[in-house]
C-alpha cells in the first residue's frame, strides 16, 4: 500500500466517524435536546473539596464526578447533545476496533453499533445516571488496552490489576468487563482462558466487601448496571440492554474468529442483514424507549426555568394538551401572562389538577409544584417542595438551590439564603445570579424594591398556622389580603373553584374581592362566565359584574345547545363530577 492510498484510507474513515458523529448530534437534537438541560438541573459540579470527597469515597466515584464535570456545561443545550454524540461516537470506535483486532475483518462491523444505540436510549431515562456511559467508556478503553499484550502472563496481570482498578474508579462495569475478557480470552488462549473466571469473581468479591463497608445498598448496584441508576427505583430491562447487547457482540465475535466466513457473499449477506437489523432496532428503540410526552414536559420545564412564558403558551397551541404535568405549566405560563381565568377552558381541562397536580415526593413532580405555588405567591408551599426536590437528588440541585435562595431571601430568612448562595458560588455557571441576589442579603429595602422579591415577601401572610391548615383557597385568600397586587393569585383562586365546580364559593370570592385593588372591573373570560351561572339571568347582578354582553349571548346560545364550542365553563361543568380542593 502506497503513501497516497493509506492517506486516503485514513481520510475516509476519518470522515466516517464525523458523519457518525453528526448523526448522533442530529438525533439528540432533534428527539430531545432539552433533556440534557434537565440532566443539569438536578446536578452540576461544585468546585467544593467536600463536594469531590464525598462522591470520591465511593467506588466508582470517579466516573460521577468526571460526570458531573461535564454535566454542567449542559447549562447550554447544544452543548449536552454534542458532549453525548461525541461519547457515543468514541463508544462506537472502540467497540468496533475491538471487535476488529478480535476477528481481523470488517465484517462484524454493524454488529458494534448495537451496544451504543442501546446505550443511546438510556439517556432519555431521567433516572439514569449520565456516569454510566463515562464507565462504559472506560470499560471499552481497559478492553482494548488489554488485546495489546501478546503473552497470557502480562496480560493476565494486566487483567486483574485494571479490574480492580476499573471496580474503583468506574464501579459495577467493572464486573461486565471481567466477563468480556473471559469471553475473549476462550478465542484466543481456550487452554488457559478457564483462569479468567477469577477475574469476575474478584468484582464480585469487591462488591460484597463494599456492600460490608455500606458503601453500596444492594450486590445489583456493586456489580450490575442497576448502580448506574437512581436508587430504590426499579430500572427495567433498559438499563441491562447495552451490556447484554456488547457481550452477545463479543460473544459472536469470539466465535467469528474460530469460524469466520469463508465466502464473500456469505459477508456480504450477513452485513446486509446487520444494517437492517440496526436500522430496526433504532426504529423499535426511538418509538418504545423514548417517550416523547417526557421529552416535551422537560421542554416546558426548560422555558418555565428561564421564565420563558410566550414559548410555553405557543409550544402548547400546536398540539393537544391533555397531559396534566402540561396543563401545569401551560397555566403557570398562563399566570404569569395574567391571562390564567381568560384561557383556563381553552383546552380540555380535567379538574384541580389541571393547576397543581398532588405531590409524589419524585423530584421531577416537586419541582413542578415549586413553580406552580411561586407563581401562586404561596411561598412556604414553593419552599417546601423546593427543599424536598433537592434532598431527593443529594442537596445538590442547583434549580431547587435557586428556589431556596428566592423563597428564603422572601422570608427574611437571610443566614439559610446566604448559605445555598455560598453553594452556588461553587459553581462555573451560577455566579453572575450569584452576585445578583447576594445584594439582597440583609437589605429589606433592595428587596422590596424588587419586582420579583418584594412582590413574594407581601404575599406571605403573618398567621402563625400550617400551609394548608384551613385549605389551599383560605391560604390563597390571605394572600389576597395581604398583597392583593399580586394579581396571580386571585386568579388563581377564582379558578380553582370553577375546576372544583363549587360555584358558591366562586360567588362568595368574587363578593369578597370584586372591585377591590385585587379584582379589576372588568372580570376575566372564565369569571364572567361564572357569574352567568349563580345570578340566574338576574340583569341587577349581570350589571353589578359588568357582565359582557357577548358573553350573555354565548351563554344563551349554549342553553339553546346552538353554541358548540368547548372551550367554556359551562361546557366544563357538564362533562365531570366534583373535585374538591
């Protein structure tokens, strides 16, 4: 092979993984590009010495703060899919150059790629830790080191000394790796391979003596794929395909390597059947491991993040929003816009929950209600699930961290507010809000000065009670009382009542607050609509509401079954039973 032919050859194949690679980018961007800024809201890396020594202590500790490190630049959206596309690229290059020392041909090339896209699906599961595919990395590199070493002693040496170096620095892959080169060492040296069982067994004794040490909860998280995985959840059979697709892979080419093919066409035939079954494959994985309702919340939840309301409301006008945790965030967005009680009934609501869905105490579901009851002005409700989101991920949730920076400045609570500001200055992305809301420390007049801040410190109100003592809505009324600027929570209220399909006490609130600095003159769509229901075409109350006349037509029209359109209360209140508050 002459100069020019081998350059060629290195260019193609060079060109060859950066298609790869921006197929992978493709794919991550275009299924779920907000799904890595999800990953990072629920842990970034702090450059904090106690930080890194407490993931350290860990076996496998490494690879999670080598994960974390990257974690955070997933701040940006683009950056978190190019980080993975390029991980799972160098995955694929690895996979595929064992699989070709092994056999010394092509011909098992597609089969390297099964492993990956495997591993490709798991990150779309927000349960899976992004260490994993760090450890599957590092993994694949010991394996390939390893077929470098001609003579069985060196490599038997090097095979126990990595394996106990892999259990320590990567953790439960390390027991997939021993397995691997058990499975590998049958081709090449059958006579002695039977000593390579050690090396498994090793793992396995690792693991015992850490789950000894309480360093691990359960032998599956010491040398199974479950400890790449969050805890006491039960992963299914995702989490186990990557390493059961790369040892069946190996496993094939072990035993290509003893019995290759010996004609073309046979090579041929069996490349041909490797594309379509990876093609299948990604296909059965992107429609039955992805779930793109999942992919859409992290979306809403990215725009509600950055206080991006217009986007919101305009991402939920182009499909159906039937899915609660949607409707949430649609009417936080809505809120925010102050338009919640004009476009409450402008898509099939449900009932109460279609405002705040009930609590699981899964950081994904408080997270969501810590937005929903800032947006209310119920602080102590949005601090509390703001604490128990970031106790559930390790107190290191810099989203929930932002929140618990908010709610206790708002309190006055400025020693508590001063150390999750100290935590975030530990960070590479959080400082400039850092040195924002370090001016409010100590200084009530800055706060109160503050469009944001000031406006949730009137809200809470002095009654020394339990949130929720007398009810969500009493709660909401003393708010009301206490700041009734804060426009949000009348509306709030008013539409709860109409989801809960209690009229009286609608009416009751609209007496209370109508005309009053918290309720303008001119009522809200959903308001209006409300009032037509109690007052029983009494044209004194219909004047004292300043009742829209359009609004009296419709209603007319909808009695007289000529008005067809859902998108109403009475429509509403025809279709379910009662939910209360």
């Amino acid at each position: 092979m002459n100069k020019q032919t081998i350059y060629t050859s290195k260019v193609l194949r060079i060109t060859g993984w950066l298609i790869l690679f921006i197929l992978f980018s493709f794919f991550l961007q275009t299924i779920g590009s907000y799904n890595f800024c999800y990953i990072e809201e629920w842990g970034t890396f702090f450059y904090d010495a106690h930080y890194i020594r407490n993931i350290l202590i860990y076996p496998g500790g490494c690879v999670h703060l080598i994960a974390n490190f990257l974690i955070q630049f997933f701040v940006y959206p683009i950056v978190g899919v190019l980080i993975t596309a390029l991980l799972l690229t160098w995955i694929s290059f690895l996979t595929i150059r064992i699989l070709y020392s092994l056999t010394n041909s092509n011909t098992l090339f597609f089969l390297g790629f099964f492993p990956v896209v495997g591993l490709l699906f798991l990150h779309f599961n927000v349960n899976y830790h992004y260490a994993g595919t760090i450890a599957f990395l590092l993994m694949l590199g010991c394996v390939d080191t390893q077929l470098y070493f001609q003579k069985f002693r060196s490599r038997f040496v090097f095979s126990l000394l990595s394996t106990v170096l892999l259990f320590i620095v990567a953790g439960a892959v390390a027991f997939l790796y021993g397995c691997l080169l058990f499975i590998l060492e049958l081709s090449r040296n059958p006579k002695q391979a039977l000593l390579y069982v050690v090396v498994p067994l090793i793992v396995f004794l690792l693991g015992e003596i850490s789950i000894w040490s309480d360093l691990f909860g359960g032998l599956k998280h010491a040398i199974l794929p479950d400890g790449y995985f969050t805890l006491r959840l039960h992963p299914g059979f995702i989490i186990y395909l990557p390493w059961i697709l790369l040892f069946a892979v190996f496993l094939i080419g072990s035993i290509y390597k003893v019995k290759p093919f010996k004609k073309t066409w046979t090579k041929s035939v069996f490349l041909f059947l490797q594309i379509i079954g990876i093609s299948y494959f990604v296909f059965f994985g992107t429609t039955n491991y992805i779930d793109t309702k999942n992919e859409f919340f992290k979306e809403l939840n990215y725009y509600a993040r950055y206080n991006q309301w217009d986007k919101i409301v305009s991402r939920c006008g182009k499909r159906p929003i039937t899915n609660l945790l949607y409707q949430n965030y649609l009417n936080v967005a809505f809120a925010e816009k102050g338009i919640l009680a004009d476009k409450l009934f402008s898509y099939p609501c449900i009932d109460i929950r279609s405002i705040y869905v009930t609590g699981n105490k899964t950081p994904y579901i408080s997270v969501l209600l810590s937005d929903v009851y800032f947006s209310m002005g119920h602080m102590a409700l949005s601090q509390r699930y703001a604490f128990e989101g970031n106790e559930s991920v390790g107190n290191y949730s810099p989203r929930m961290l932002q929140r618990l920076v908010q709610t206790n400045l708002a309190y006055g609570y400025y020693g508590t507010a001063q150390k999750y500001i100290r935590l975030l200055s530990k960070t590479l992305f959080y400082k400039d809000w850092v040195v924002r809301y370090q001016q409010f420390l100590w200084n009530d007049k800055a706060i109160e000065l503050d469009t944001v801040l000031g406006a949730k410190r009137r809200c809470i109100f002095p009654d020394n009670r339990f949130s929720g003592y007398n009810g969500l809505d009493d709660d909401l009324k003393q708010i009301i009382i206490h700041n009734p600027s804060h426009k949000t929570t009348i509306q709030y209220l008013g539409s709860l009542y109409l989801l809960s399909k209690d009229i009286e006490r609608f009416r009751t609130t609209l007496e209370m607050f109508y005309n009053t600095p918290a309720l303008p003159s001119v009522l809200p769509v959903s308001f209006q609509e409300g009032v037509l229901l109690f007052a029983a075409g009494d044209r004194n109350v219909l004047n004292d509401y300043q009742i829209q006349d359009n609004t009296i037509q419709r209603f007319k029209a909808y009695n007289q079954r000529v008005l067809k359109d859902h998108r109403t209360l009475w429509h509403f209140l025809n279709l379910k039973t009662e939910d209360k508050l």
